[in-house]
C-alpha cells in the first residue's frame, strides 16, 4: 500500500556520469590504476568513451513542469509534509528529491545491478591494500553560485555525515578513519580494513555539501533557507509543508557529461503533498498533479473512471518492476519486553488473513509476501542448500531451530476472516510463552495485560489493520489502531515509540553490508532514525550481515543473503505482508519516455520529458 523507500544505490542513479578509464570489477579491480567505473562484481556495462546510457534519450526536449507526489524517498524526507530543507540529518521532515540539489563523486547506470561511472570523480584509484580510495575531481565542478567545489568539500561532507549524519549516512561510514583533501581537486578516503568490500558502492553516491556553506549555517540546524547545490536542480518555491518547486539549473555544470544526455529535461519539478490519499487523488483527477503511482488496491480498480480518463486524457497503466530485493513488512518492538518471545510476535503475524484481506480489501491485486528480500534470488527456498548450512551450523543453539528446515512461510488461512483454526494455533503461542487468559485479555505473570498498539498514519491503513486488530483481541491481545499525523508518525518512528509499524522499502539490485546493517545488525538498533525498526539485536544475525559483507562473488553473497533472510523469517523480527509485481501508474497524456523503462530504476521525473504536441492534444500545452 505504501511506496518503497528510495534506496541508496538508487539516489546514486540520479546522477551523472562521464567517461574516464577503462573500469573492472571493485572485488578484483586492479590497484594503483586510474579507473573510469567500478562494479560489485563483473565487468562494466559502458567503456571510458560511452556517450550515454542506453535507456535515455539524447534529444530529449527540455521545458515544462513535471508535478507529482513522490513514491519514494531517502533520509529523513517525508512524502506527506515538511518542515526542513536540511535532509542529511534524522532530525526533521524534509521534502523529497532534496538529493537532486547535489551531486556525488559516483552515479550508477539504472540497466546494471551495481556498475558506478564518474560524476564529480574524474576517475577513482585502489590502494594496493584496497583500504584507501582515491578520487580525481573534475576541475570543472561549480556549486549553484559559481564558487568551486573542491576537494574540502568532499571531505568535509564524509567527515560530518559521520559525526552528525542521517543513519542511512552514519552508519556506511562507520570503519572510515580518514577523509582527507590531498590538494584541491584529489580526495582520498581511508578505511580501518574491516569494511565490506562493497562500502565504497554505497558511499562513493552520497551528497557533496558545501563546506562554506554549512560552517556559516550549521550542519545539524534545520529550517527553510536552502542550503547551497551543485546538482542538475535547485530550490525555487517553496510552501512550508505544501509545495515545494525545483528549478532545472540550466547552467549545470555537468549538463554536457556522457550520460547527463537526456536527463533532467523538466524546467520545474513541483511537488504538492496531501495529508491523505484521497485529497491527493482528487487533485490527480483535476490535473493539478500530472503523475501518480497508485498503491491504493480499491482506488485503482474502482476510482479511475472520471472524466479525463475516459476522454483519453489521461493514461492509466502497469510498468515493470524493478529487479531488485524489495521488502513491505511489519515490525514489531522488541524494545518492549512483551514482544521479545518469537512465540508472541508469531501469534501476533498469525492474526492477519492475508487471503480474506487480498479477496475483500486489495481487489485480488497483491502478492503475499513471505520474504525480507521479497522478487529476488535472495529470498530463501526450501531447505538450505550445503552452502547454506556452513553458514548455519556454526549458529546452531543461538538461532531457531526453524531455521534448518524448510524456509518458514506466513500461514494460509481459510479466507473467512476468522479462520478459527489459525487463531487457536495463535492463542497455544501466546500460553506456551507464559501469556494466560483472565477474563477478555491474556496476561503474564506479573498480571500486565498484552497490549499492542499499531502505528499508522493514512486511513487506508485503519480500513486494512481493523481486521486484524479484531482476530487479535479474539485471542486476548489489547489490540487497538493509533493514527497520528505525518510529522508525529516520523518523531515516533526516528525514536522508536511504536509497538507496531510498517515499512515498505527497496534495496540494490547488489545489497551492500552497510544497507543491510542499517535494518538488521545491532550497530543500527539503538541508533535513532535507524531502519531497525524491531530492534534486532543479535550476535547471530549480527554474523551473517558480515558474512554477506565478506562475499567476493555473487553466488556468496546469494548464499549469505538467503541464509540471513531464513533466520529472519524463523525469528519473525519483520513479519512479511504483501508486494506488487508491477508499478501501477496514471499520468496526463503530456509526456515522452523511452521504453523498455531501465531494468535498475524508475526515475521517471529525471527520466521524461515534456512533450507540448501532446500536451496541447489535451489542453495542457
């Protein structure tokens, strides 16, 4: 129901590249020597002369105004309102696609899984004990004002981003012990030696800020003064938590690079935000908004009917799914002693008819989904295979035993609503972790009743979790809904104070350690604005985030991955819900794009363009 977070890699997308030096896999890649691109594994897609990427077009138009409500987002950028435009820190609500203010040393093409080319980096050099990486900057880099960007800059970003930076910042940077400006234009970052092979993947595309800039106004401080950018747009209007304009900055300075052919063709990308779905629909259906992704079942088979569509005016279709690991799940707080038995959090998952709720609420139009790497050959299967099972057997005792045989899968119900079974099955779950009955709630040993509250912040989600609120006090649970709205639901999930709450989100296509550390390790568990949302804290799983770290080809990292995801599931730390195989998405019939869309991505504001025929086919020119 809820859009995906923006992953990292895919922020990285946003970005330009260039041609440099012949490039080869990160994992083998050839020390002292000057490359053009690095990859997780395998070689690069595009040579040191490619002019551009495949998916895009080069002649694009530029002009127009692209306006939306984003799917997705990164850092602490909130879809629904906002407050702040600093969106490097977990403090605030910032708005989304702040990222495309600032470019990085490194983008990735959107049709390779892992492949990064140059933006800011002229090229990038590995020490022969690959714990040092350096970058070659572009002598033509220019902040929006014209000053420089420089090498200090580049260091001063990692060195707060560090220090004070959102967790999705923070925690990749954690075995970085030096960020050093060797002179102007070459960067050098040094590493402890106990990082992930793939960390500079995820670093290598964060957000350049400038150092002038934020010692005058301060890293941490929020508020509405933009901060200053080097990227492809810049901040125009802005309507404190209603509207916020970006300006195509036409004297970019990238604009001529290879693959900056055919991006950011928009004059302005205008987002408007709508405390609730509906309102946002309706304004969809007036052209107020131009494009929309639907993650509302009922609206996308009932509502799409008005006027515009059937004139023709408006397309309403299905685009392709990225091939990357996506997760929509539910987490619940082991923060709290209550939830800390797998006994309870089970009972708990084991309360929601997924198949009374796809027949009677989702119009048959989800998947069920069983997996944290959910569409992906990291999802576990059956039994472990041999190589699974050295990964396992050292864990034996500290893990569930589930976890050694089939991969656990959510229960199927009956469909009715109430399958009676299941919830007695539940209700055994809840005694035999020392939960008993008296009178209409279970309690514990010290009398404290079991109670649970879900966390939600749209309507749709009280119209979806009702159900199961009502199976759960059909066995004893104090279940109940709490709707707060945006900015509340934020403060409380960046503090963890929740019992229950979801969580949508989209990983790479080549999961590094650092973006699985920040949802699964306990170095992310106590940290505030982590996506550990259930806290997982444990040497185990703890073991297996590194092993995935450690992997030097993709079948082990596949191995590692999918030996994680069948612990996790055995634990029932994130209980798995449902998924969409395709984009379900509306627009008024005023745009160009290339198709097939890129295999990696769907930045469709980066990627469209304008097209006036079309738009004055319809009255929009």
């Amino acid at each position: 129901m809820e859009g995906p977070l923006l992953s990292r890699r895919e922020f990285l997308a946003l970005g330009s590249a260039a041609a440099l030096l012949p490039g080869a896999a990160f994992a083998a890649a050839p020390t002292g020597t000057r490359l053009h691109g690095l990859s997780a594994f395998g070689d690069l897609k595009y040579p040191a002369d490619f002019k551009q990427f495949d998916y895009v077009n080069a002649d694009a138009p530029k002009g127009g105004t692209f306006i939306f409500s984003p799917p997705n987002w990164v850092f602490n950028q909130n879809p629904l309102t906002f407050n702040t435009l600093n969106t490097f820190v977990a403090k605030g609500d910032a708005p989304p696609r702040m990222e495309m203010c600032f470019d990085s040393l490194m983008a990735s093409a959107l049709d390779e899984p892992d492949a990064l080319y140059g933006l800011l980096a002229e090229s990038v050099t590995i020490s022969d004990d690959r714990n040092t990486v350096e970058f070659s900057l572009r002598p033509e880099a220019r902040f929006h004002d014209g000053s420089p960007l420089t090498a200090q800059d580049v260091a001063y970003s990692f060195s707060q981003f560090k220090k004070d930076g959102h967790p999705s910042l923070l925690l990749p940077l954690s075995q970085m012990t030096e960020a050093v400006a060797a002179d102007a234009h070459t960067f050098r970052l040094t590493f402890s030696g106990k990082q992930s092979a793939r960390t500079v993947l995820d670093v290598a595309g964060f957000p350049i800020v400038s150092k002038a800039y934020f010692e005058a106004n301060g890293f941490t401080t929020g508020g509405m003064k933009a901060p200053l950018g080097s990227g492809p747009y810049k901040v125009g209007r802005v309507v404190a938590g209603q509207t916020i304009e970006y300006e195509r900055v036409e004297d970019y300075w990238a604009r001529d690079l290879p693959v900056s052919r055919g991006l950011y063709n928009f004059d302005r990308i205008r987002i408007e935000f709508y405390r609730d779905r509906q309102a946002g629909f309706e304004a969809f259906k007036k052209g107020d908004v131009l494009f929309r992704q639907e993650f509302t079942a009922r609206v996308w088979a009932t509502g799409y009917d008005f006027p515009a569509l059937k004139e023709g005016k408006v397309v309403k279709r299905e685009f392709p799914a990225e091939k990357r690991p996506v997760m929509q799940a539910t987490a619940i707080n082991q923060r709290r002693e209550r939830f800390r038995d797998a006994r309870v959090r089970r009972a708990i998952g084991m309360c929601f008819d997924f198949e009374w709720a796809r027949r009677n609420l989702f119009y048959d139009s989800y998947e069920r989904s069983q997996s944290c790497f959910e569409r992906s050959a990291y999802r576990a299967e059956g039994l472990p295979s041999p190589e699974e099972l050295a990964l396992l057997e050292p864990l034996r005792g500290q893990i569930p035993d589930e976890a050694f045989g089939e991969a656990v899968m959510q229960p199927v119900s009956d469909g009715s609503g109430r399958d009676r079974k299941l919830l007695g099955a539940a209700a055994k779950l809840l005694a035999e972790a020392g939960w008993k009955r008296n009178g209409q709630f279970v309690q514990n040993d010290k009398g404290e009743p079991l109670a649970l509250e879900i966390l939600v912040n749209d309507d749709a989600f009280v119209r979806i979790d009702s159900p199961w609120v009502e199976n759960m006090r059909a066995i004893g649970i104090d279940a109940s809904i709490r709707l707060v709205d945006s900015a509340q639901y934020t403060a409380r999930q960046v503090e963890f104070d929740f019992d229950v709450i979801s969580m949508a989100l989209s990983f790479a296509a080549t999961p590094s350690r650092d973006e699985i550390e920040g949802l699964f390790h306990s170095r992310s568990a106590t940290l505030p604005g982590s996506r550990n949302l259930p806290g997982i804290a444990d040497p185990a799983v703890d073991a297996l985030v590194e092993a995935a770290g450690r992997a030097d080809s993709r079948d082990s990292l596949t191995t590692a991955l999918r030996t994680l995801d069948r612990v996790l599931r055995a634990r029932q730390d994130w209980i798995p819900n449902w998924y969409l195989p395709n984009h379900r998405a509306a627009f008024w019939d005023m745009f160009g794009f290339k198709e097939p869309k890129p295999d990696f991505g769907f930045p469709v504001e980066a990627l469209w363009w304008f097209d006036k025929d079309k738009a004055a086919v319809i009255g929009k020119a």
